[in-house]
C-alpha cells in the first residue's frame, strides 16, 4: 500500500517556484494531523505546527522545513483545486479497499456543507455538497465526488462516479432518489450490485411492488426487534422475486425486498412500509442487515463532520477552502478508522499523547 505523504506530493502545486517557502504536501500533512488531534481554525492548525514542530520534522525527514504562519495554510487551502485534490484521495482511498471475496456493501449518499451556502433565499442559491461511498465492512470512505447544487444533481454525480469506479463486485446501497433506470444500467455496466429504496417517486414501479406483496407469500423472511434509543420496533423483511414484466423496465433487478417497521418510537406508534429492488442474490438477515447497516453513512460519517470537526458550522465559508478541509477530514476519519477506532472522540484522546505512532499509516 502506497503511503499518504506519497500521495499528497502528488497535489498540484500551483504557486509561482520562486515565491515557494513551503512544500504543498508539508502543509497538507500539518493541517491532517492538527485536524486528527481537534485543530479546526487555521490559527489552531499554525499553532499546533509550532508546538510540534520537532516531531513534524522528524516525521517529514526534513530538518529545514519552516513552520507555516496561519495566512499560509488559509492561501493554500483556498488555492488548492478541489479537483485535483479529491481525484487523489479517491486513489489513496481505493487502495484501502478489501480485496478478499467477501463483498463490501457501500453506503453512498450526499451531505451538504452548509457553510457554503449563499444567496440562502434568492434564486442565485448555491451551496457544495460531498458525495461519499461509506463502507459498511469497516467504516472507511473510499470515494468522494463534489458537486454545486447550481450546476448538478446527486443522481448525475453519482451516475459518474459508478462509471469511474475501479472497484468492483461490490454491493451498493443507495435511497430512493437514485431509483432511476439509467443509474441502474450504470452500476450493472460497472459490474457492481445494487439496493435501492422503492418509493413513490416511481408510483408504477411502487404500486407493481406493492401489489405483489400483497398478493404473494415471500421465499425469505426475517423478523427482529430493536428496543434501543428509546424504542421498540419490530422489522419484518420479507423477500420476493422479481417477476417477468419488471425486469424489462428495471433492468437487472431480480428480487425486491418488504421492509416493515413497526411499534413506538418514545411512546408514539410508528408504522412505516420500505421496498428496495436489489440485483444480487442475499439472505433476509443479510438484507435485513444491511438495509440498516446503510444509514451508517449517517452517523458514523455525516454526524462525525458534523459535530466532531464542525463542518457545518465552521467559520470557513470560502467554497474551495471549505471542500478541501471537507477531503482532509475524510482523510482524518480514515486514518482513525484503520487504527481501529470507531469513536473519533476516542481516538483523539488516544492519539494525544501518542503522535509517535503516525508513521506507520502515512509513510
């Protein structure tokens, strides 16, 4: 596996050579790991390249690398090309994806940097969102995309990156604005599976999953309770093949999937009906699993930007500044993760008093 600082070296640099006191990846590397240990301003991240500066140098291999004012990190974060910068870590990231034969189920979905955001209420709105795929197996990020809500959708985002992707016998799990047929066609070229949410924005593919229901006993199910966060609910999921007629509108798909949640969420009923089409060929507990393990993006990535390092509320509203520390924290996130560490609060009280340890994920 290629090291990190090798591919941050590989990060346009497009400063004039004779003005350049600074290399590009030295300050990439010292806002990651001020990021990884709670410096979210760039005066933090100037101060924490101060008060480490011995051990930074030592790590770099470079005793004549100066420590960067914090006006540094702010030029250099708002000049570097988001992308350029976000095609790199999609390459870093791949490489730590598993290559045994079990597959990994991806989580993909779209998070807003509200920071971004301008003319909130005028109609020349615009904002930056990230598209991440989350790996349920062990909670890395291997792929992000940006887009401006003023230039693209999420669906045609995610329809790119599904034609990018080198991974592949993966199992992508996506929600209901992405069941369209041309994003089905996309994953099944990119020889990838697929779950997707069913709702009414397809009301006759809707209404033709609801009648079969309905109608026929399913070949699986699986029924569990979940009395946690206040709650008891129990989920019935329930799967069907796909008949004859829905595979021509649908291409690929060969079984969809009833999910029933119902019971009391802090005191009140709660009855909610889900139907997900998928191309590959699963358990009910699988399923079951797995359509729950989705909304992991949610709090154990979407959460973590946004309470653990800020994003949303981050006073950084410079658009590229703001994606590129949106990239670096997935980096963060990332380096946690394969230190075995579920909790980003956990990890950073770990990693205080032991920067030491570094090394041996980004040489």
């Amino acid at each position: 596996m290629s090291s990190l600082i090798s591919f941050l070296k590989r990060v346009k640099d497009w400063r004039d050579s004779s003005g350049k006191r600074y290399p590009l990846w030295w300050i990439l590397l010292i806002v990651i790991l001020g990021l990884m240990v709670g410096c979210l301003s760039y005066r933090d991240l100037s101060a924490f390249a101060k008060n480490h500066h011995d051990y930074l140098l030592r790590l770099a291999k470079n005793t004549h690398l100066k420590v960067p004012s914090y006006s540094t990190i702010r030029r250099i974060m708002m000049g570097i090309e988001n992308d350029n910068l976000i095609p790199i870590f999609n390459q870093w990231a791949t490489q730590l994806s598993s290559k045994e034969e079990i597959p990994d189920w991806i989580a993909i979905n779209g998070k807003s940097i509200k920071s971004t955001l301008t003319d909130t209420y005028g109609n020349k709105q615009n904002f930056a969102s990230i598209v991440s795929w989350f790996s349920q197996e062990n909670g890395l990020v291997l792929a992000l995309e940006k887009l401006e809500n003023k230039k693209t959708s999420e669906i045609h985002c995610v329809r790119e990156m599904v034609d990018n992707t080198p991974l592949f016998n993966k199992i992508l799990t996506l929600d209901a604005v992405h069941c369209q047929k041309e994003t089905i066609r996309t994953i099944n070229r990119s020889h990838n599976d697929y779950v997707i949410a069913v709702k009414k924005n397809q009301p006759k593919l809707y209404n033709s999953l609801e009648e079969i229901a309905h109608n026929q006993i399913p070949f699986q199910e699986n029924i569990c309770t979940d009395t946690s966060h206040g709650r008891q609910i129990t989920r019935q999921v329930s799967v069907f093949e796909v008949p004859e007629k829905v595979p021509k509108i649908w291409q690929g798909s060969q079984y969809f999937i009833k999910v029933e949640r119902k019971g009391y969420r802090k005191d009140k009923p709660y009855h909610q009906i889900v139907y997900y089409l998928s191309s590959c060929d699963q358990t009910a507990k699988k399923f079951s699993e797995k359509i729950q393990g989705h909304w992991g993006i949610e709090n154990q990535l979407h959460w973590v930007k946004d309470v653990i390092f800020a994003e949303d509320t981050s006073p950084i509203h410079h658009l590229q500044s703001a994606v590129n520390f949106s990239v670096l924290k997935t980096i963060c996130l990332n380096l946690f993760r394969l230190l075995g560490f579920l909790s980003i609060t956990e990890g950073r009280r770990w990693l205080g008093q032991r920067l030491w340890l570094l090394p041996i994920l980004i040489e």
